[in-house]
C-alpha cells in the first residue's frame, strides 16, 4: 500500500540520484505504471515498477552502456512507449552518457526525422527492445544496439561518476526549421521539474502524474518522468496510439486515479468533447482530477469551454484548467496559469494585434481574436522584446518572448553560431544572456499571452496575420474541415505573398460526398469578412494527409513545402488559379 505523500527529497544534481534516494527511502512504492492496451477494446494492462525495481533496472542499463561507450557519447532512445523507455533513459544518464529520447522506426511520417537526428546525434549505441530487436537493427547497421529487456538485474552496479553536465539532446519537432538537439543539462532539467512543480501545486499536493504524450516530446519526458522522480511521485503512463484509438483511455485514467496531473494538446480536448460517448461518460468521475495542462500555442478558451461543457456531468472541475507555455530550449515550462484559478480571458481588437498593439475588444465582436492566458513564470524571468532593436516592449506590446533562468538549455548540438544567436541574445536594462524563443506574445493583466510564432507570421500589404487565427476561422466556418488538421501559410505571388490553406477533411465523409466548392465558397467569405483577406487557394486534401511535427503539431513549413513542390495536385480538391509553383 502507498501511504499518503512521500517523504520531502533533498536537492540532488541529477534524476538518477533523486532515482537512489527514493529507492532508499520508498523502495516499494509504486514507481511508474505502464498501462498497455494489447487490443482495440482492451481496458489496458498494467504493468508496474517500484522504487527499488526502478533503480535495479536504471543500475542494470547502465552497467551494459557502460561496456559500450565512454561517459559524454550519445545513446540514441528508440523504445517504445512504455517502462522500458524509463529505464532507459535514466540508464545512460546514470553512467554519464548523453540519452538521445527518439522512436522505434515505423513511426508514419517521420522516417526521414529519424534518420537526420541519428546523422545528426551520431550515437555509439542505440538501446531498444526485444519487440524491435531486428528493425532497429535493420535501421542502425553500423551502430551497437541493446535490447534494454534482455539485460539481467545481476549486471546493476554502482551509477558511474561522471562529469558530464548534458544529461540528453532534446531535439526540436521541427514546426518551423529542420530539427536541431538543444543540450539540456542534469541542471536544467531538475530545476525545470522542480519550476513545473511548484507552478502546478505539485510540491505541497500529493498527485498522480497521468499521461500519455510520447516521452520523446520534451512535455511528455518532463511530467511523466523528470517531475515524478524529483518529487517521488507516481506516473501513469499509456501509449499515444491508445489514445488516439479510444480518447476515452485517457479519461479513465484521470478518474481512477486520486489528484490527476495531465497534460495535452488543444487537439486532444476537442477530441475528447467530440468522441466519448454517453456511454463512456457514465463511467467516468473527473471530480478528483487536479490539472489539465494545455501547452498549445496558442490556446483557445473556445478548446477548454467544450471541454468542460462535455464533462462537466463527470465532476470535472471548471478550475482544473492550466494553460501553460513552453519550448525546448527551456526544457520545456516557461509559464502557467495555477489549479484553482479562473481561465484568463482575453479578447483582442485584430487590427490591432496586426499591428503589434493587445486591445481589448468585446467578446461578442465576431472580428475579435479570444486568447486564454498563460498565467506568469515558473521560477524564471520572461521579457516582451522588440525581435529587431531588442528593446523591452511595455504592457500590451506584441514583441518576441524571451526567457532567461536555471532550465535555459546549453544551447543547440554542434551548431556554434545558431546557440549565440539564439540563447546568448542580451537586453540593455536586464543583465545576462536570454533565449530568445522565437514565439510572439504580450503581457496583460500580469498574466503572458502568446499570439503565435514569428517565422509563421503571414504578411499581406503590409499587414501581420496569425495562421493559427485564419486557421480557427475556417474550422468553424465548415463542419467537413477536420479541426487542429489544417496550415495556413503564406506563398509568393506575382505581386506580393498570398495566402493558403490546406486542410484534411474529416474521417466520417469521403470527399465525393462533400460539397468542396461550396465549402470553399463559404471559407472564403469568413476569411475575407473577419480578417480582410482574400484566399489565393484552398486545398481540400484526405486524412493524414497534412505533416505533423513529432509533437503532434501541423508542420506548416513542411505543408509549404510540399504545396509549393505541387504534393498537393494528386488526391486533393483545390480552388484558385495555380502556376507551377503552386501559388496564384
């Protein structure tokens, strides 16, 4: 039996000790739960590791990397989904070796990311497991692989002595640029677990941690892993394909498990509010979850209004929801708003926003943009800069967001100049380096909105648009346009850039049985009505069909591209006048 709250921890300088000190003091309480769905209606399988069996295996890995590679080389991770990733993972930091958190090949659409970050990363062993033994091997050729199951509990010895600071590459999901491994210290991912849990209640609140965002997502590796070890919690994990089969996996979880701490996309929330059934939701009691993170930038009060409206019958509390913001670079919390608190409303004059200015306008004003606030820093310092002169903007300016604490990364792998730019930016009233994060937000009311990324931003005559706010507009203008499923982007046009869309359709209806042209029709005239544009294109393409980043997030640089390459000629519904490059 787990008793009520785990002992406090002393400060440690890497997750392997707090993994040793928790063995010690907690030995057989529960650890990590892997809850595996083997079958489509499977009610999940749960497999468990205690404190001390944790440490065995964390020991065991080690001692077998240890044969293989000097402390400082890197350990690709290409497990699945599972207690085997854990041990894993803390296995090549506890002897001093640089962990390298990826997938087993297979993973649709991102064999090509797989093979640029193992070019990029250079392992000197790849760690997986039995179940894909041959493929990794396959995948690998020239590279030592180990099957972390098949090592013996008789080989754990004492974790190596190291010097090493890099505790692993977290390499970008590449939204906007090919993907780049920013090093994170053993410092700075124990003092972001320790910012994440402060900021959510976690330090004083005895919870669960419940997720299943894939662990090679910077979210996913910090709250199901770096916090719960910190804090001697226990995580729940399930597998990502599991929730996308039956999102209803995920809420069962919440509601067995007492003070649930979970995180998940906008996407994901929408998911749920549209496919649980009633069913499904008489099963459920959502009264004892404690926080639902939502680290989408940015994110749409719209997303947790139907979310709490679908399962406000459960219990769930109108208070639970936490909009946070985050990124690589800084492990990955920056911001969030706390449990208990109201959702921070913001409705904002576009115009305006275009221009570089939040004002407030009426929620009901159809050409308003509505922002849910990421409430304020998680141990950190956060400024609103001017991206050119680099000057501090005042409240309610639009500028770059730019992060300075103990969870700001070393800096990109292997690329010099790009770290100097990127985390070595300095301001003129503000001492030290700060990261510059490429994300555009404001600060109002006390609380960090973010309006979007600055390579994304469209402009037309002179005037910014958001793509993600083109993008809301044309998911709810038509119900066929399957929602979080879509990129808005700027190409060049004879007389300056013009602006695309596609979008997937949704799973339920084949493209003969929807009525494009009317679709394209209306889409049109919301997007010319509520943000004065006019759409060179609109792409209407099958599920699936739109690239993803390995975080889950549209890839709207790579949908460019391959919309400018004319991917999008075969298969899809198109409206506009095309030249070759695909562009009015």
């Amino acid at each position: 039996m787990d008793s009520r709250r785990p002992p406090l921890a002393p400060a440690f300088r890497s997750l392997p000790e707090y993994v040793r000190h928790w063995a010690a003091a907690t030995p057989d309480r529960r650890a990590f739960t892997f809850v595996d769905h083997p079958s489509p209606h499977s009610r999940g399988v749960h497999r468990t590791l205690t404190w001390r069996r944790l440490d065995v295996r964390m020991r065991a890995v080690g001692a077998r990397l240890a044969e293989e590679a000097e402390p400082g080389a890197r350990v690709a991770v290409l497990c699945p989904q599972g207690g085997e990733y854990v041990t894993a993972f803390l296995g090549a930091l506890a002897v001093g070796l640089v962990a390298v958190p990826l997938y087993p090949p297979g993973l649709p659409g991102h064999g090509d990311r797989l093979t640029a970050v193992l070019a990029d990363a250079d392992p000197a062993v790849v760690l997986t497991t039995s179940q894909f033994l041959d493929e990794v091997r396959d995948f690998c050729p020239d590279i030592p692989v180990v099957a972390v199951d098949r090592v013996p509990d008789s080989v754990a010895g004492e974790p190596r002595t190291s010097e090493e600071p890099v505790a692993y590459l977290q390499y970008t999901s590449g939204s906007t640029r090919t993907p780049a491994g920013v090093e994170i210290t053993h410092a700075n991912v124990v003092a972001n677990a320790r910012q994440a849990l402060a900021a959510y209640g976690a330090d004083v609140h005895q919870v669960t941690c419940v997720g299943w965002l894939p662990l090679y997502h910077d979210m996913g590796l910090v709250l199901s892993v770096a916090a719960p070890v910190v804090r001697g919690l226990l995580s729940v994990l399930m597998d990502p394909v599991a929730f996308l089969q039956e999102p209803a996996r995920w809420l069962r979880l919440l509601s067995t498990h007492p003070r649930a701490l979970s995180a998940a996309p906008n996407f994901a929330y929408d998911y749920c509010a549209s496919a649980v059934t009633d069913a499904q939701k008489a099963e459920l009691r959502l009264d004892g979850v404690f926080a639902l993170l939502n680290g989408s930038e940015p994110v749409r009060p719209t997303t947790v209004d139907r979310f709490q409206a679908a399962f406000t019958g459960q219990g769930l509390d109108a208070g639970v929801h936490c909009p946070s913001y985050g990124l690589a670079e800084a492990t990955v919390f920056v911001s969030a708003a706390r449990p208990g608190s109201p959702l921070g409303r913001f409705a904002l004059d576009r115009d305006a926003l275009a221009a570089g200015k939040a004002l407030t306008a009426r929620p009901d004003d159809p050409r308003a943009v509505l922002l849910a606030g990421c409430g304020t820093p998680a141990g950190q310092r956060v400024r609103i800069a001017d991206p050119v002169s680099h000057a501090v903007l005042s409240e309610g300016e639009v500028g770059e967001i730019w992060v300075q604490g103990p969870n700001v990364g070393r800096g990109y792998w292997q690329q010099q100049e790009l770290s100097r730019r990127v985390f070595g930016a300095t301001l003129a009233d503000a001492p030290g380096s700060w990261l510059r994060t490429g994300d555009l937000g404001t600060v109002l009311d006390g609380q960090l909105l973010v309006t979007g990324r600055l390579k994304d931003l469209i402009v037309v005559d002179g005037r910014n648009h958001y793509p993600q706010d083109v993008e809301a507009t044309v998911q709810d203008t038509h119900p066929a346009v399957r929602r979080d499923r879509l990129a808005a982007f700027g190409v060049p046009g004879g007389s300056g850039e013009r602006v695309v869309v596609v979008a997937e359709h949704i799973r339920t209806l084949g493209l003969d049985a929807i009525d494009v042209l009317e679709l394209q029709r209306v889409v049109r005239a919301a997007v010319s009505g509520r943000h004065g544009l006019r759409l060179a294109d609109i792409v209407v393409v099958p599920p699936g069909t739109v690239p993803r980043t390995s975080s889950g997030k549209v890839s709207r640089a790579l949908t460019r591209e391959r919309y400018l390459a004319g991917a999008y000629a075969t298969g899809a519904h198109t409206a506009g006048v095309r030249t070759a490059g695909g562009a009015e």
